[in-house]
C-alpha cells in the first residue's frame, strides 16, 4: 500500500494500455494513405474499398485512443504533482503543442475526410488523409519530445527548486528525441502492417473476400518489409546512444555487473541476481556486446557497479541499480520480436513474389498470432526505456519517489486502479467487438446494400441499389 508503488502501477498500467491503440493508429492510417493514393494514380476501385473498409477500423481505434488518452495527462496533476509543479515549465510546452497543434489537425481533416468521399476531389481527399497521417506523426514528435527530455534534460536551468526551459529548440534537438522518434514511428507503421497482414490471413484461410484480402496483405507486407528492418537498425542506433548518455540502463538491459572485456560478449540469458550483483548460468556471444554498442567489434562497457560507484560520487548517496531483472528481460523480448517482424515481412514478401501464399496455411496461421508481435514488442521497449530510467523520473534531477502528489492516499490510488483497469477493460472489450463486426460485415458491406422500396398501390415490393 505505498503511495509510490501504487501510484507507478496506475502509470504504468493506464499508459501501456493507451499505447496499444497509438502505435495501431499511426501505422493504420500510413497503410490507408497508400492505398487511396493508388487508388488516386491507378484508378483502381479496389483500392478505394481497401482504404474505406481499414478506414473504418482505423476511426474506432482513433475513438478509443483519444479516450484513454485523455486520462494520461490528467494524471500528472493527479498523482504527480510534485514532478508536474518541478518540470511543469518545460514538459508542459510540447504537451500543449501535441494538444493545439498536432491532435487539432488530426481531428479537423479526419472529418474532412470522413465525410467527404464523393463530394471533395479525388486528390484533395487523399490530401487530407495524409494530412491526418502527418498529424498522427507530429502528435508522436511532440510527446515524446517531452519523453525525451525526462530521458536525457537537455534546454533547462534550475531555478527557485525547479526546472525552467531557456531553451525550446534544444528540446526540439535533443540527441534522444532523434533515436527514440524514428524507432517509435517505424514501430507503429509495423504494427499496422501485421494487423492488416493478420487479419487478412484470418480470411485467406477462409476463403473470404479473397481478391480483396490478398491485396491488402500485399500493400501491408512492403509496409512491413520496410519497417521491420528500419526497426532493427533505428534499435540499433537507439543502444549506441544508450551507451553515451543513460550507460547504466544499457547494463542493466545486458545484465552486467562487472565491465565487459574488449572485446565484450553479449549475453543471451542470464539467471540475475541483484540482492548479490552476480549473474549464473550465462549464455553469451563474443564480441556482440561491443558491437551493439559501438557499430563495431572491440570496445569495453561499463558494468553497474563501476557506475553505481560514479553515481554516488555525482548525486550523492543512494541505490541508483534499476530493476535488473525487468529491464534485462524485456529488452531480449523487444529484440527478439522485433527480428521476428523482420523476417516475417522477408519471408511473406517471397511467398507473394512466388505467388504461393494462399498455399503456405502454416505460414498464414503465423501471421494471425503475430498480430500481437508488434504489441508485445512496443510494450516491452517502453518497459525497458522507463524501468532502465529508475530511479530518477528526470534523469539527474528528481527520483521517482520525490514526485508524487503528497496528499493522495494509498485508498484512494487503489481504487482509481481498479476503476480504471475495468472501465479500461470494457473500453477494450467494445472496440473488439465493434472490430469483428465490422470485419464480418466485409469489405464490400458500403457498396451493395439494399433496400425495399414498396409501391403506395400494389403493395409489391422490389429492390432498388443505392
């Protein structure tokens, strides 16, 4: 029942569930540009179908996006006062830019382009989709421009005990920003690529709507390609900085204790032992470690403990170890799924090249559970990016248990979690529903409705298209 404890389960829990619509979101409306765009150049109505049926579950997601979005700023007056009152000068202005600017510009031509098929011009139509697209991305920026900061403070002074921004475009520049923004949206356009490539699976082993799915899942799999191997390299880019400004999550998310030789070997498993600082029964691999981390094959890393000492001379007397174990292990899933997008994106790329993919039922059964690859390894990044962070909310500055709102029980935390986790839940079961009956609908269920018609004197009825 410690207000810290309960008021980082509220966060963290409210915040991974709200990330399972954003990157979804991002990547889904980057797929729907493409596909009215070559609906746009080719003329192809097919196109047009697959843009208007994912739109449809694009602007559920969105919906319910927003909705769990909402709550996550307001938690920072609710149960981080103390962090809102010392950084407020400097988090606040990319928050209120996502807010007037970015989240502004989504809303305003998701309604253009909602209710505007048939009635604007073909490319300005697609314009406003795209625009909706960039918003999506700008709105990703300025968020985690403000994740950044906490990352790695850069475009702040210390005044009167808090933060106050004095420079806005070193915020805008930060090194951190620069790793984090590519890896995230590359993410999220994989994430909307297997959700596509998913669910086009699902119907391509039942034979339904077969011209349509499988040309869904060709327009997905290039998106996924692309993504799939941006992530892998952007990841790599992300661990190099990783070891020039935050080294103590780097060894943590490595497990190292001691330095690492020259070569360093990077270790597979682990079984970690934090109340000792010692690892048993390794698995490692030579010189992968100063691969990882320097772009090439020697090179030392700093083991925690040389920085837990570093640390004390710095801050000041503490514990400044993350949680080993958490960070360690979610890093090796993130890394793990994210090369498994990869060489799905590779093998399903082939498989359509050698037009063999309705015959690979194995394959196609991969794809309807790897929907959730993207999920897992998105949550599992941030878990490794927040929990390596600990103790400190700022990097630097304040430690986690110095930015919780004073006056908030530990009574009261618990039951906004258990609020919040079932409203959540409900949330989550309604827009799964609305998702499967949509896609029961198919993507034809615009196009060839119909309706009676009866006639006022013979009382016959007949059908009229609309």
């Amino acid at each position: 029942m410690d207000t810290v404890f309960l008021s980082r389960i509220q966060f963290a829990s409210t915040t991974l569930f709200h990330f399972l619509f954003v990157p979804l979101s991002i990547g889904l409306v980057f797929l729907i540009s493409i596909m009215e765009t070559l609906y746009v150049i080719k003329k192809d109505e097919q196109y047009k179908k697959l843009a208007k049926f994912w739109g449809h579950l694009f602007l559920i997601n969105f919906a319910v996006g927003v909705v769990t979005g909402i709550l996550q700023e307001f938690q920072f007056g609710m149960n981080w006062s103390e962090y809102s009152r010392f950084v407020g000068d400097v988090f606040g202005a990319p928050l209120a830019i996502e807010a007037l600017l970015a989240f502004f510009m989504e809303s305003t031509f998701l309604g253009l382009w909602i209710f505007g098929w048939d009635r604007l011009p073909k490319w300005v139509h697609c314009l406003c989709i795209w625009l909706v697209c960039i918003g999506t991305m700008c709105s990703a920026f300025f968020i985690l421009t403000a994740n950044s900061f906490m990352q790695h403070p850069v475009g702040a002074v210390l005044r009167h005990g808090r933060l106050e921004m004095n420079n806005f475009l070193a915020l805008l520049t930060n090194g951190q920003l620069w790793v984090e923004f590519p890896h995230t949206i590359l993410g999220s356009f994989a994430t909307g690529a297997f959700f596509i490539t998913g669910i086009s699976a699902i119907m391509l082993l039942k034979k339904k709507h077969v011209a349509f799915y499988k040309k869904s899942f060709q327009v997905a799999i290039i998106v996924g390609l692309f993504s799939g191997i941006g992530i892998t390299l952007s990841g790599h880019e992300q661990a190099q900085y990783l070891v020039e400004t935050q080294p103590m999550k780097m060894a943590a998310s490595e497990g190292l204790w001691q330095n690492s030789g020259n070569p360093g070997a990077w270790t597979v498993t682990a079984n970690i032992d934090q109340a000792h600082k010692k690892n048993t029964a390794e698995v490692e691999i030579p010189y992968l470690l100063s691969f990882l981390s320097y772009g090439k094959f020697n090179g030392s890393v700093v083991g925690m403990n040389e920085l837990q000492k570093k640390y004390t001379e710095l801050y000041g007397p503490g514990n400044y170890l993350p949680p080993v174990r958490t960070a360690f292990w979610s890093f090796r899933i993130m890394a793990v799924l994210g090369g498994g997008l990869a060489f799905l994106a590779v093998w399903g790329t082939y498989l359509l090249v050698r037009k063999k993919l309705q015959q690979s039922k194995w394959f196609l059964r991969i794809m309807v559970a790897a929907i959730t690859f993207p999920f897992i390894g998105s949550s599992t990044g941030w878990i490794m990016t927040e929990i390596g962070r600990q103790p400190w909310v700022v990097f630097g500055y304040m430690k986690t248990q110095a930015a919780v709102s004073p006056n908030v029980t530990a009574g009261e935390l618990l039951f906004s979690i258990i609020a919040f986790s079932v409203s959540y839940l409900i949330l989550f079961a309604v827009m799964v529903t609305l998702f499967v009956r949509e896609i029961k609908k198919g993507p034809v269920h615009e196009e060839d409705h119909t309706s009676v018609i009866h006639d006022p004197f013979t009382k016959e009825g007949y059908h009229a298209i609309s």
